[in-house]
C-alpha cells in the first residue's frame, strides 16, 4: 500500500511485505459496495442507516456497542480461522483519495516507490482464504460437477461487474486440472485452493516483482517463497496465509523450528540495519528470477518457477480486464 500510494512525504527508506502479496487483493471501485447485496448496502440495511446521503453520518453516530454487534452479523460464518467480512479489503475512490487508480494499472505502468524491498509468498495462501466448503463435500462430485462448481468459483472473483469469458473459463479449468500439491482428498479444494494462490497471491506478486526488477529501475528487490507448514496446524492448509508471522515473535505461539525462525529474523534484521538481508539471499533480478525458499533446513535460493504458466497466464493485460482489475 504504502509503496503504490505514498504519502508526499518520504517517511521510510525501505519494506518487508509479509505473508501474502505486493498488491492489493481485488480492489472494485467503491460504489461496488452500494450495489443490493453490497458490503456498505448491506450494512446501511441491518442498523437501519440506509444508503442514502446521510446513511455515513447515521453510521458514524451509532454507539459502538450497537454498530458492532450488528456489523459482524455481516461476516461471512469461517469455515477456517477469522470470518470474512463482505467488503473488499481497499476499493478505488474518485481522484484525491488515498486509492485513486487500481493497482494492478500502477503496477503495470511501474508507479509505484523505487526503494529496498522484501516481498513474498506462502506456498499455500489460498488453502486459508477458500474455506472448506469444497472439502467437506460427501461423495466427492463427479468431474463434470467438479468443472461447473469450479467455474463458478473462478467466476465469482472478478469485480467492477465483469464477466469473464467462456474461454479464459476453459483455459483456466485446463490449467488448473493437475494441482501440484495435493494436499487433501478433494481435487475439487486443491484445485480451488492453488487457483485462489496464484489468483489473490503469487499472480500479483510477480506481476510487481516483473516491474521492479526491471534493469531500468535499478530497484534492490528480494523475492521469498515460505513453505514450512506450522505444527499443529491441519494438513490440508500447508504453508497458509500468515503462518509466516508465526515465525517473527508478533505475539502469536511459539513455534518448535527454531533454527528456521532464527535464520529469517537474521534475515530481517541485516536488512533493517544495512538494507540487504545479506549474501546468502541473491537479489530478484529481470534475469534470474531467484526467490530464497524458507522452510526448516532447505533455506536456499531457488527459481521462482513454480505454476509460472499459470501466473503468466493470470497477468496478461486482457485476461486481468476481464476480472476488473482495472476497472
């Protein structure tokens, strides 16, 4: 966020981007919300503020042990972890806000800060993200079933009141027939559950990673893929959206690979004091496409290969259009 939209003033020398993704998740313009069945729609409907002009100011007045309850009543029930709330995490606001331009059209045009930056995934981010209603199905649908529901599910990303195309449909079920981890018994989650990955997380995050180390920028840039599954953790979740931070001394439980904990707590601090987190961890460059793989005792550099012809496929200019990514 704060490399894509700077405050005027220069008030850090350099980032880590911690579990997840560079860019922002899907990020529909703001009058998406309003739509019937919208985040702020609905809202605006269960305290009885409406949508109309003065429907902001009923919400900023409402006591918060009155509009809270009621908000979380607009969370989507978890299936795993934290309930999900039914408004985008950003969206794109009229010219003067603090979102003005999508960020997928920032990223592409290379608008964004030119200054030292960490940055990475989880091998398994969307494993978290999609729930498992798709796991629990009992008997497992037949394939004909499996590609409608998959269908549906990829449709159901796009945004801005897209619609996306019969044929990038296909192409995408094609790609996304043989997951490389199977990580549960359900071809159905772990299909979903890597598209979710590469759509949400490894997707974008290459598509920055493509602009900023572009030798023309001369951007110092350090990729990561975080594959240690936590302990304790189920199985069929992998390497899950924020299991990393477990491993940076933020409060959550204590982890027992204390070796890899400490080598990536290295890692930051060398960078924090001298803005490279060291030798052992080479640059992202244009050329060599080099990512360090963080998982206890294979912590060493490795090509940033994996599902490249899927994540390709997901940053064509068309293809991200036809999700609104750009509007």
């Amino acid at each position: 966020m704060h490399y894509l939209y700077p405050d005027s003033r220069r008030t850090f020398r350099a980032g880590i981007s911690s579990s997840g993704t560079s860019l922002v998740l899907n990020t529909p313009a703001c009058e998406w919300h309003d739509r019937p069945g919208g985040g702020y729609n609905i809202l605006g409907n269960i305290t009885g503020c409406g949508i109309g002009t003065g429907s902001f100011k009923c919400l900023q007045d409402l006591p918060f042990d009155t509009f809270w309850p009621l908000a979380l009543t607009t969370y989507q029930p978890p299936a795993v972890g934290t309930p999900i709330p039914p408004w985008s995490v950003t969206c794109k606001g009229p010219e003067g806000s603090l979102i003005d331009e999508y960020p997928a059209k920032k990223v592409v045009n290379g608008d964004f800060l030119n200054l030292p930056i960490i940055t990475g995934t989880n091998q398994n981010e969307g494993n978290f993200v999609i729930g498992t209603s798709f796991l629990d199905m009992i008997p497992q649908p037949p394939i004909e079933l499996e590609n409608s529901l998959l269908s549906g599910f990829i449709e159901a990303q796009a945004a801005n009141n897209k619609n996306v195309s019969q044929d990038t449909i296909t192409k995408l079920l094609d790609l996304y027939s043989n997951p490389t981890d199977n990580l549960s018994n359900s071809t159905l989650y772990n299909r979903a559950a890597q598209f979710e990955t590469d759509y949400s997380f490894l997707g974008p995050q290459r598509l920055f990673l493509e602009t900023a180390s572009a030798e023309e920028r001369k951007q110092d840039v350090w990729a990561y893929s975080f594959q240690q599954h936590l302990p304790g953790s189920p199985d069929f979740l992998g390497a899950f959206h924020t299991s990393d931070l477990y491993y940076l001394d933020m409060g959550f439980s204590p982890v027992p690979a204390q070796r890899l904990k400490a080598q990536i707590q290295d890692f930051y601090i060398s960078f924090v004091n001298d803005l490279n987190p060291g030798t052992y961890w080479p640059k992202y460059t244009e050329e060599s496409k080099i990512a360090i793989r963080l998982l206890d005792g294979e912590v060493r550099p490795i090509a940033d290969t994996v599902r490249r012809t899927q994540t390709d496929f997901l940053n064509q200019v068309e293809v991200m259009e036809e999700f609104g990514r750009f509007g």
